[in-house]
C-alpha cells in the first residue's frame, strides 16, 4: 500500500494510510500520512504476538486463525473507521480486500475502490479461491470443484460476514446479497500481473483491473549481511516470509536437500528463529535473521520460497525460477498460478521432504524451461508500472485529474 500511496502522491494527491499502531512506524517512515485506529484493541507489540502465533500453524489451522484475526479487525475497523475517516476528511477510501472498511465507506457515503494484494477474491467459478492449490480448469468438473469449494470458504467465513451485516443493519444500510457484494461496484484493482494469472476462456471478470507489482525497494532498511561469505558458487536464496517463519524442520530439510549440489544455500529465517537454533546444518549454508532480500534475488539461480506473493513477484521481477513450498493463507494459490506458468516445482507442505525436496532443485537448475518460463514472466512484469498504472485507475474511475504533472 506504501508503494501505491506513493504513485498517487507524485501525482499530486494526499494520502492517509489508516491502521493500527504497529504498523505507524514504516507507514510514517515512507513520508505517508498515517491515522491510527483500533487504540483500544491493538496496543503496541499486538502485531508481532499474532504473527508469532500464525508463524506455527499450517493450512486449514492456519486459514481458521486468519479468519477469526479478520472478524477482529473487521469489527474495530467499522467501530472505529467513521470517525476516523471523518477526522481526515478524506474524498474517497482505497480497501485492502482483507479489510472490510467499503462498509464504512457505504455508511459516509464515499466512493471506494477494492485493493487485492493477495490474489483477488473472486466469485467466479473458473477461478478455485486463493487458499487452494489447485490449477484453474475450464472443464465442467473443474468448475463444480470450484463452486463446491467457494462455497466452503464462504461457510468458513460465516462469523466475519455476521460482524459485517450486523453493523450494516445497525447504519440501516441494506444487507449484501452476494459475496460479490463485498468488493466495490467501482472497481477491484489487484497488483497481480495478468501475465501470472490463469488462462481462462472468455472475458475476465467485470470491474477487475490487473496492474502490476507494488514494488518500492527505497522503503526497505538497510539490513547488515555478511557478504564476504558469498563465494561465487551458484546461489540459492530459501526465505518462508516473515509470518510463517518458524517451520526449523523445513529449514533444515532445505539445508539436507541442497548440500553437496555445488551450490551455495542461503537461508533467512524471517525474524522468527533464532539462527543459532537450528545448530549445524548440512552443506554450512549462510543463515541469518534477515536478509537483503532484493539485492540476493539479483544473484539468484533459484529461489525456494512459500510462495508469498510479494516474494513471488519480486523474485520474477529478477527472472529466477522457484521451488515454492506453500503453507498456508494464499501461498497455495500463488503456488498454483506459478506452476501454471511454467516458472516453478510445487513441493507439497504435507509431504515435504529433504529426498522431494532435493528432486525438485535439481529439476529447476538441471532443465532450462523453468528458467526461460521465469524469463518471460520478468519481461511481461518490467513492462508494467503497477503503482503507477493503479494510481491512473483510480483517477479514471473515481473522475479525478492529477493535482500535479507526475515527477
């Protein structure tokens, strides 16, 4: 969101990001104008407590915790947000779709635009939701699996809709009818390049803008990294993301399958671990808390990730292929589309291995299509402005003009 905030104010336009205390400090960093909410809720540290929970959970366990945190901040935001947004003056409201503030917008009577930063939700049965690693399929099978599992998720998330309608009732707003109705009736812009989405028969659905990644490698701080351990062999960047970081088995089973490959492993652990946890790993491979991320995707020959979107995409960004190791949340999903495309080897959570794992790296670095699929992803992505091209969105969509040529 940074990274948008950042398009819309070179255009001339004021941005206030609103969100809870923890997340104050990068957001005012970035030289963003920043609102908190939910005081009373979320104290300072709240942030890195529930991360550290998600951090040891895994799939449905993982999607469950996900979907009870949103019901909590589902119900602060609509809580808090009128009067906040009121306080700000703001003309129009920029939702995050795990976020549930068009309610609040609903309720001002402002204009809003849904953000996917995750794979955009959809109730569109060529698609099977975000959470499932399944391909796409266009065959009527597929699209009975997917309906029967869309219908899933909306079950799963039943209490979150409950908070929503309840409050709604109370604004004396009418009641949404279909999932769909969730999402603005302006627009859904997602920072998913249409390039790594499925293929799908027919027209993409109403109202969906495809942009690009929202990329602003000057946000990042400067992290020290001991580079003179960098040999020269070829590299291998491993990163779970920071949320679910604290998997030491997988860690280590990524240490057992890349030894002896002549390859040189770097492993970042998140800020979850401890290095000195995992004791001595096969193949000595460099382990540090956390690592300059964008600058080793730069050195890179593969990457295995848990296949968060925004590691995936900055990890195209260079044209490095991937082993992914989804977990949990979206990473299945981005997982699905990455194979899709040609541009990695999905290894199971449930049946991981050092031994599948190994198959996997060696298929990447042994066969050429994975690189050349990555290549031709990173040449549709440099193409793309997606900060830029979502700030012109929202301008077309919400009938603003630029404040101010663009720098």
């Amino acid at each position: 969101m940074t990274a948008l905030a950042h398009s819309l104010q070179r255009k001339g336009h004021e941005v206030v990001i609103f969100g809870i205390e923890d997340t104050g400090p990068v957001v005012r960093e970035a030289g963003i104008g920043f609102q908190r909410i939910g005081a009373e809720d979320y104290p300072p540290g709240t942030l890195k407590r529930l991360d550290e929970r998600l951090a040891h959970l895994k799939g449905i366990a993982a999607l469950r915790f996900t979907l009870e945190r949103v019901k909590h901040s589902a119900r602060m935001v609509l809580r808090d947000g009128p009067e906040a947004v009121r306080a700000a003056k703001v003309d129009a409201l920029l939702v995050d779709e795990a976020e549930f503030a068009g309610n609040v917008a609903d309720y001002l009577g402002l204009p809003w635009i849904s953000i996917a930063l995750i794979p955009p939700l959809l109730a569109d049965d060529r698609f099977p939701p975000f959470w499932l690693g399944w391909a796409a399929g266009q065959d009527w099978l597929s699209r009975l699996r997917n309906r029967v599992a869309i219908q899933l998720l909306l079950r799963i998330a039943t209490p979150i809709g409950r908070v929503v309608e309840e409050q709604r009732s109370a604004w004396g707003l009418k009641p949404h009818e279909r999932p769909e109705d969730q999402l603005s009736p302006l627009a859904q812009i997602t920072q998913l390049p249409e390039a790594l989405e499925f293929e799908i028969r027919g027209e993409k659905p109403a109202g969906l803008h495809y942009t690009g990644p929202f990329l602003h490698a000057q946000q990042r701080p400067e992290v020290n990294f001991p580079w003179e351990r960098v040999d020269g062999r070829p590299l291998i960047y491993a990163s779970l993301g920071t949320l679910q970081n604290g998997s030491g088995a997988i860690f280590r089973m990524i240490a057992d399958a890349c030894a002896g490959l002549g390859v040189q492993l770097i492993l970042s652990l998140g800020g979850g671990m401890d290095p000195a946890s995992l004791g001595e790993l096969a193949g000595d491979p460099v382990v540090v808390s956390y690592a300059p991320q964008l600058e080793l995707l730069q050195r890179a020959t593969l990457v295995i990730t848990h296949a968060g979107l925004n590691t995936v995409l900055e990890t195209l960004s260079e044209g490095v292929p991937m082993v992914a190791v989804p977990l949990a949340n979206d990473q299945p999903g981005v997982a699905a589309r990455l194979k899709a495309r040609g541009a990695c080897v999905v290894v199971s959570r449930h049946r991981v291995s050092a031994a599948r794992l190994r198959k996997a790296v060696k298929l990447v670095l042994e066969e050429a299509r994975y690189r050349e699929a990555a290549r031709d992803l990173q040449r549709a992505i440099q193409q793309l402005d997606g900060p830029g091209r979502a700030a012109d969105l929202i301008e077309e969509v919400l009938g603003l003009g630029s404040a101010q040529p663009r720098a």
